[in-house]
C-alpha cells in the first residue's frame, strides 16, 4: 500500500491490513476474502453486524471490531453536511448525495430541496418503512419544501433487495408528485431509486417524466 498506493488493493487485501494476522490454517488475504464472500461483497459487509462478523471463521471480537469501525467512519462519511452550495445539474448529481443510502436495511424516502438556481437548501429523511402511497402523504413530501421556499426537488428513495428497477408504486408515486408539484409550483425534477452499487433515474428512463 505504501509504494503503490491505496486505491491499488484489492477490497480482499485492504480488509486484511485491518485484520493484520490469519489463523493457524489460512492466511490473513485468505480469511479477509472469506469474510467478503460470507457477507457478500463489500455492500454486505457494509450491512453486517458485529454478530454476523463474529460468525466467520477466523474473525475475533477485536478484528471484527475494528472491521466494524471503519465501516461505521464510510457511513458517516458519506452522510457528511452537503457542501456549500452544490448544484443539481444531471441525475448524478444528485445520486451522488445519496449514495449511503444502497446500505440502508429498511426502504427510506429522502429529498433534496432545491433553490431556483438548483442549489442544495437541505435533503431530509421524510419516510422510513415499506414505500406504500396509501401511507406515504403527498402533503409530507412537499411540506418542507414549501417552508424553505424550494423551487425544486429531487425524490429518493432505496430498494433494500438491491434491485433499483422501478415497481407500480414508484411509477404511482411519481405520477401522483408530478402533479401535486404542478400545482403548487414546486417541480420535482427527477425520482431516484438506488440500490446495490446501482441506481436508476425514472426520469432517464422517460418513466412518468414527459417533458
């Protein structure tokens, strides 16, 4: 790592400097690649416990600990304050933002409100359980955008199976949005679905978005 530098190891071998030693059977890159493949991939391993690391074969309470630590510093990191005055050109933008949200265990509905230059104000959690637009209010969605004066937001939302393909609720939901935005002249400029080291813009994929 010191001569090549970090971004040249491998997920398998930058667990293993955490973890330092193996066991009596298999290297320390042998049980850091157990320990991917048990969680599944780093997404999992950004999922799991300190009980499920525990559970792995050469894992102690000290390694899983310090596994566990770093993973806590990545999900802090990115939920860090937006920057000052980050614009929302293009899907990615806004994606980017909400990128910790592909590690989340339940659905969450978050949104960015928007000034009309498409500078970011704030991006709240507005929702957190199963995304059903019979319990979801239009009225909660828009509420702290219309007390911070946004011109725009951007929805959000995560699907915990790590598949972002839009369902007939998501499509519902959009439509329902696009034309609660329309007449309180708050337009929503896209609906984000994010999933494991993937996301989908609805509005990319002309879903719901016409114009």
């Amino acid at each position: 790592m010191l001569s090549q530098g970090a971004a040249s190891l491998s997920n398998a071998e930058l667990i293993a400097i955490l973890m330092r030693t193996g066991t009596a059977t298999d290297n320390v890159l042998q049980v850091a690649e157990q320990v991917l493949t048990r969680c599944g991939g780093l997404a999992g391993l950004m999922r799991s416990s300190h009980t499920d690391l525990l559970k792995i074969d050469g894992m102690g309470p000290t390694k899983a600990t310090q596994i566990m630590a770093v993973v806590e510093l990545a999900k802090r990191a990115m939920t860090l304050p937006l920057a000052e005055r980050t614009v929302i050109d293009k899907a990615e933008d806004a994606a980017r933002l909400f990128m910790d949200m592909q590690f989340l265990q339940q659905e969450h509905v978050r949104i960015l409100l928007l000034d009309s230059a498409r500078c970011v104000i704030a991006s709240p959690t507005i929702y957190i359980g199963t995304l059903n637009t019979s319990v979801l209010r239009v009225s909660e969605i828009f509420r702290d955008a219309i007390s911070r004066n946004s011109a725009a937001i951007v929805l959000a939302h995560n699907h915990p199976s790590g598949d972002p393909t839009p369902s007939p609720e998501d499509l519902e939901l959009t439509h329902t949005l696009i034309a609660a935005g329309k007449l309180l002249d708050i337009q929503l400029l896209d609906h984000l679905i994010m999933g494991n080291n993937q996301w989908v813009s609805m509005k990319a994929l002309g879903i719901a978005f016409y114009d």
